[in-house]
C-alpha cells in the first residue's frame, strides 16, 4: 500500500511516499504499459496498456493533474486525459 509520512526534518513539509510501494489496490485488473517516478518518489505517474493515466502522491503545485492540489495516497485515474492519446510520462 502506498503510504504517507511526513518529513522528520520539516514537520510542516509535504508528505512523501514511502516505498517500496504496492500498487494492488488502485491498479487491480489494469495491465502497465509504463511507471515514471523520480528518486524521492514524491508522485507517481502510471499509464496502462490501454492509455489510461494514473498518478498519486504530493500534489502541492497541481503536478498529478487532477485540477486540484490534495495529495493522494494511491492511484487515481486523471480523468482529463481521458480520451487523449498518451504513450509515455
């Protein structure tokens, strides 16, 4: 399960994903064509086979694209992708 923790240096800073991370429960029955992350593993982007967009995690800029700016703890589709051609993040 993808899980929240706050920074032990900054008590005010943005929550992290800790890792590694278990992706069953937002991405069961999806098959993955591609998974970007970056080291620190502030959020996810996952796309399915079929083109689908996922993305969790820190979300203080709007980066996740869910036209708001609430973390997420686990996958969520971007439903403004919906439709789009998407091949890789």
């Amino acid at each position: 399960y993808a899980e929240m923790a706050k920074k032990e240096s900054d008590p005010d800073a943005p929550p992290n994903l800790l890792g590694p991370h278990r992706l069953g429960k937002g991405l069961s029955g999806i098959k993955l064509a591609y998974i970007a992350t970056g080291c620190t593993s502030a959020h996810v982007v996952a796309l399915g086979a079929d083109g689908e967009t996922f993305t969790w995690g820190r979300n203080d800029a709007g980066q996740l694209g869910h036209g708001d700016m609430i973390t997420r703890p686990g996958p969520e589709r971007v439903s403004a992708l919906t439709g789009k051609a998407i091949s890789s993040a």
